[in-house]
C-alpha cells in the first residue's frame, strides 16, 4: 500500500520586507529635516561651547557659580531701603502697602491734599477784611 498522505509542506513568510524599508526611509526623511546644529545652539538646546564633552558640565557649573557671585556682590552693594526712602528715590511707607495698591494710595493722597487745601482757600480772607484789619493799606493789590 502506498502512502497517500502527503506531509505538509513547511508555512513561508511571504509578507514583504517592506515595512523596515519604509521605516529606514522614515528615518532619512527625518534626519534631512534634522536642525543645524548650530540652530540647536542658538535655541540653547546643545552648549555653545569649545570646551571637551566631559568638561562642558564643569564649565557650566563655573558659569553659573560666576554668575551667582556677581549677583551676590551687586545685592550687598545695594542701597539700603531707609537711604532710597531719604532720598526720596523710594515713597514713604512703600512697605506697609501692597505693591498692587501704592498708585491708588498715592492717588487718594494727592486727592485729601487737594480738598484741604481747597479748604483752606475757602476759608481765606477777603481784601476787604484785610484791609479792614489793617494788614492791607487800601492802595495795595491782594495777592490772587
């Protein structure tokens, strides 16, 4: 008797090797699109930099210990806040006030000055009374 059963021939991959082909023209798109690098320097994205890889994070700590020592010397040579308020650099009473809120305190000041004196015009004698009392000689123009 011969065997009639023939053995299975052996499953093959006949998909296309297309996608890791697509996938590596991908990738050359992107790297044609790819930034200069000095616009990545620019954007401060690589160190703009000379110094050897492995001393770049040591320059830079340097840099910044540089820049945190001279602004440590400015701020102590800075003035007081009593000198700027003598010297009418600052307005008095700067600090009891909310930053938010000082023009509208200045305004409201310069307002209650205005009304007092307004006041204290008002109140003025007349040439007539001046006279009267003899602080001004009838001849005499009152100050307006």
């Amino acid at each position: 008797m011969a065997d009639t059963t023939t053995t299975p021939e052996p499953a093959v991959d006949t998909s296309p090797i297309a996608p890791s082909l697509e996938r590596r023209n991908s990738l050359e798109k992107h790297l044609q699109h790819r930034p200069e690098e000095q616009d990545l320097k620019d954007r401060h994205i690589l160190l703009d930099t000379t110094a050897a890889p492995a001393l770049q994070a040591r320059q830079q700590e340097l840099e910044r210990q540089r820049i945190t020592d001279n602004l440590k010397k400015g701020l102590s040579k800075r003035p007081e806040k009593e000198e700027l308020i003598e010297k009418n650099i600052l307005p008095e009473g700067t600090g009891s006030v909310a930053p938010a809120l000082q023009e509208h305190r200045k305004e409201l000041e310069m307002s209650m000055r205005r009304d007092s004196l307004e006041k204290k015009i008002e109140g003025r004698p007349g040439k007539e009374e001046l006279v009267k009392e003899g602080i001004l000689k009838e001849n005499e123009e009152a100050v307006a």
